[in-house]
C-alpha cells in the first residue's frame, strides 16, 4: 500500500523542548515539503526537498529545522525557538517539483505546546 | 507572484442540492490549479487538478471545476451534495517561484451539508 505516514498523531511538548516530527513515504518521489496549518487558514510552507541532501526554506522556516538523508524520510524539527509551535504539521510529497504534480499528503500530526 | 481567494469561508447546502465553492487566483504565469479536500484532523486530498489541457476538470465523488482565464477563476461545483461532502475545502495555485514550482493555498471554506 502506497502511502504517506506521519508520526505521531498527537504530540504534546512543554516549553523549551525541541520536538521531531516523522515523515516517511513508500511512493519514489523525488520532492517531499512540510506544512503548517493553523484554524481558518491555509497550509503555509516551513521547509521543501527536491532532491536527497538538499532541502530549502518555505515562507516560515524560522524555529524549524528537517533533515533529507534518505530519499523516503523527510523529519521535521520543531525547536524551542519556534515561539507558537502548536499547530497541525502535514507532510506531502510529489514526483517532482514540476507544475502540474499534485502533491500527496500525510495524515498529519498535531503538535500542542503546554 | 501568485495568490488564491476563496471567496466564501462557509458554505451549507441541503443534502441533494448543488455546491458552488469559488475560487479567484491571480498568477503571472499561466497556472497549474487545485481542488483539495480536507476532513477534519485528516491529510488533504486531491479531488482534481487543471494543467492547461481542458477548461473543464472532471474530479472525484462527481465534483468538477472550469477554468475561466478571462474572470481567473476556478470555481468547484458539484450537482447533488451528499451528506459525505461535509468537510473543509481547499483552492491551490501552482507557479514557478525561485528554483522550484510551489503551493499556494487558499485560506479554504467549510463546506456544511444540512440533511
């Protein structure tokens, strides 16, 4: 079964921890992102991968980190130097970086910061 | 630089009814086009994309959308909502920024099906 898989679920951290999200796909893709997503708004880029060992900034990276060391994970850092961490994080992943690939994404995990 | 307008935050239908949800974009390159579904704490879900081939994209669960470059819009509908329908939906524009093509995400509308 093809897929995106997103761990945890849930995750609850106190203040000054960093915390790791997982994100891991079985589809090849080339290009995986991760997203933000607050109530009544839209997904807004953290961080982006094209290509195994390189990955750039979205539109609010600051107090996120990630890693692509190999092509089917793709892990997200959430720092203490995030200032509002809680939120709803969806990884997605597509062929390429190319205009018409849709992207596919994760379940999610929802982060809450005591 | 791209942007989407979704032009309704909540919509609510009866269940049987037809379902508008509209879309505005402006982009400076001609533009890939999304239609997301979200239920809640779920990923997204892709329900149909345009890339510049027909102006009217057929979808999933009977949804479709037109392209309209003239009023650039990109309005969703389908013609009888089903109870099923009832989730959060999201307008998306593709174009080439920096070194990649990104997303860009519409702040979405909820989509209520009364019975």
């Amino acid at each position: 079964d093809g897929g995106i898989t997103q761990s945890p679920k849930y995750l609850f951290r106190k203040e000054g921890q960093n915390v790791t999200l997982s994100c891991e796909q079985n589809l090849n893709h080339d290009a995986m992102y991760w997203y933000r997503q607050d109530p009544g708004q839209g997904l807004r880029l953290i961080y982006y991968s094209q290509i195994v060992n390189d990955f750039q900034k979205g539109d609010i990276a600051e107090g996120y980190s990630v890693s692509r060391e190999k092509k089917e994970s793709f892990p997200l850092t959430v720092t203490s130097a995030q200032k509002n961490p809680t939120a709803f994080y969806l990884c997605a992943s597509s062929i390429g970086v190319y205009r018409g690939n849709e992207q596919f994404f994760g379940p999610g995990t929802r982060l809450t910061v005591l | 630089a791209q942007s989407v307008t979704q032009l309704d935050s909540h919509v609510s239908v009866s269940e049987g009814t037809p379902v508008l949800l509209r879309c505005n974009y402006s982009s400076s390159y001609s533009p890939s086009l999304f239609w997301y579904v979200q239920h809640p704490n779920k990923g997204l879900q892709l329900l149909l994309k345009y890339t510049s081939a027909a102006t009217l994209v057929k979808g999933i669960n009977g949804f479709e959308a037109e392209f309209k470059k003239s009023e650039t819009s990109f309005h969703l509908t389908k013609p009888s909502a089903h109870m099923s329908d009832a989730a959060e939906y999201f307008c998306v524009v593709s174009e080439l920024s920096g070194s990649a093509r990104q997303l860009t995400f519409g702040s979405g509308t909820q989509l209520t099906v009364l019975p």
